[in-house]
C-alpha cells in the first residue's frame, strides 16, 4: 500500500458527533486520535495511564481538582494517570489525543457519554 | 506544581538549531518532542519502534524505499519500526515527533547527525 499522509482537517471533516473519538493512526500499542467535543464531558481518572490533549482548533479547559488548564490551538497538556480531570469546552473545539490502544474514553466513570474510540473509514 | 499548557509555537521560539530534538511533554515512557529541519537527514531505520511526525509549520517529505510521503501543516504519519526512510525539507520546516524515551534520532545510521533529545529549559 502506498505510504499517505493523514490529513487532521480532512479526517475532521468526516465526523460530526461529540465527544466521539475516531483513530487516525497508530504508534506501536498508542493510538492516535481525533475528537470533536463541545459543553462538559465528566470527571473521571485514567489509572493506567497518561493522556495527551492538543488542540487542533477553539478551545479546551481541562478542569482539573488543583485547578483549570485551558488550551488554544498549538497547544498540548498529559493528564498524569491517577489525575481526575473533566473536559469542557463553551464552543466547538477539535482535539487530537494520543494513548494507550483500548483506553475507555470516560476512564473509571462510566455513564452514558462512555464510547469506544472507532476507526474513521 | 500549577498544571499549564505547552504553547508549541511558544516552545519553537526557543530554539534555532536544525535537527536538533527538544522534548515538550512526557506521555507514560513516550516523549513528546519538538524540532527544525532543513534539508536533507540521513537514511536509517529503528528497528524497535514506530515513529509520528507530524508537521506544524513547512513542509516536509519523508523518503521511503517504497515511495515518498510528503506532510505540510497539519499533517502527521507514521513511519512503521523497521522501514527505512530519510526526512527531507526544502524550506525550514517545524515538526512534532512522538515516540518512546530513548530513541536516537538516527536510528541504526549513527553519524555526525546524532544527537539525544535535550529538554527545553
């Protein structure tokens, strides 16, 4: 198979659902990948692992129980594993995330918001 | 420690050297790292793990023996373990690399080029 880029605003564009995570591309037992997510998610921990959050366009607060992180576009954060957080976000904002294959997007919390990450195609 | 974000343009400002990888952000025992590329790296392979790349600024193309892949802003791929490839820039070009700690940026090639990833600070 012929070697292609992954285009981020291309793959962005063939999703609208919140707070869905799609996988663009692996690394090793990593994934990569994309999500679009506006209003709040819901606090949870990941116990076993670090997250990465870069935000590809609009803005993310990644609330935290020893304070906020708000990110812009360019900008990237790791939520240490065992760190509760919960993501909010006031307008539409594009985020990549890089972890672990199989983690549960909503950790140790469940509920309703709960998704496994799906390949885009 | 007040948890804060990683500016990547912010971090960018901070160094001129080409090829030269500074790590930004730690993810479990994986590094996320920062570099300027102009002109032509050297062909080697890591034989232990993949390698992202993803652009930020520039343009960048990643010789394959199997066909070249070429990456502008806002595009990333994965060099899967094992393939051999050469980065190659016209323009300076700022990239975002993800792997795992120790991963010498030549490879297997070693060379006047090698260099460990340094921390910004």
């Amino acid at each position: 198979m012929k070697p292609t880029a992954v285009n981020l605003a291309r793959e962005l564009a063939r999703f609208d659902d919140l707070w869905a995570q799609r996988t663009i591309a692996g690394l090793n037992d990593y994934q990569v990948k994309l999500a679009k997510v506006k209003g709040e998610f819901v606090w949870h921990t990941h116990h076993d692992t670090d997250e990465l959050f870069l935000v590809i366009a609009g803005r993310l607060t990644i609330q935290l129980r020893d304070g906020d992180v708000t990110l812009g576009a360019g900008e990237l954060f790791v939520v240490p594993r065992g760190v509760e957080h919960c993501p909010v976000a006031d307008e539409e904002t594009h985020i990549l995330l890089v972890e672990p294959a199989g983690v549960i997007n909503t950790g140790d919390a469940g509920g309703p918001l709960t998704k496994a990450a799906e390949p885009l195609g």
